[in-house]
C-alpha cells in the first residue's frame, strides 16, 4: 500500500464517527456480507458512513492492509477497527455492540 493511499484510507476513518467499508452501497449491497452489515447498523440506529470499495481497488486493497484484516467489509467505530460482519453479528447479539455506540458517545441517526 503507498503512502497515499494509507493516508487516505486514515483520514476517511478520522472523519466519521462510524465508517463501514463495504461492497456496494447501503442502498444496493454486492454482497451478503455487506448487506448483513448494513442491516446491523440500521438496528442500532446509529449514523454512519460507508466506503465503496469496489469504486476503488487500492482502498480495497489498502483497508486489508490497513487494519490487518483480510476481509471486506471492515467497520470503524472513532478511529477503531472493531471487525468484519461476523464480528459485529456476534458483539451485536450479545448487546457489546450498541454498547460500544453508547460507550463511545456514537450519535443515533
């Protein structure tokens, strides 16, 4: 990953409370994992922002070696990775997602 890129990718998760990037767009997810996301931060009615990373193929290569993490999508809560869809299923399930939100001041939308 340049160091553009880098840069850009660090400044998109800066400026939002909560960004996911993703496959697609909320209104029209290009992939299941994607829309399962979407669907979980719609529960929790927090205000978000997404990355199309199909628009893109050094951010989509980038968010992976970014965060360390090889799966799309990725979401970020105040600057901090907290997972792909499977984790947020699971910390939304448990009720540690609308906590985190809670915890880190995330406003409803």
């Amino acid at each position: 990953m340049t160091d553009a890129v880098h840069q850009r990718i660090a400044e998109l998760v800066g400026a939002h409370d909560v960004v996911l990037f993703m496959k697609g767009t909320p209104l029209f997810p290009q992939c299941g994992f994607s829309s399962r996301a979407i669907a979980i931060l719609e529960h929790l009615g927090v205000a978000y922002d997404t990355v199309d990373v199909l628009q893109d193929q050094a951010v989509r290569q980038g968010i992976k070696a970014f965060s360390d993490w090889p799966t799309i999508p990725q979401l970020y809560v105040k600057g901090e990775f907290v997972g792909g869809s499977d984790i947020m299923m699971e910390m939304y399930e448990a009720g540690e997602l609308q906590q985190l939100m809670t915890d880190q001041g995330v406003a409803a939308s």
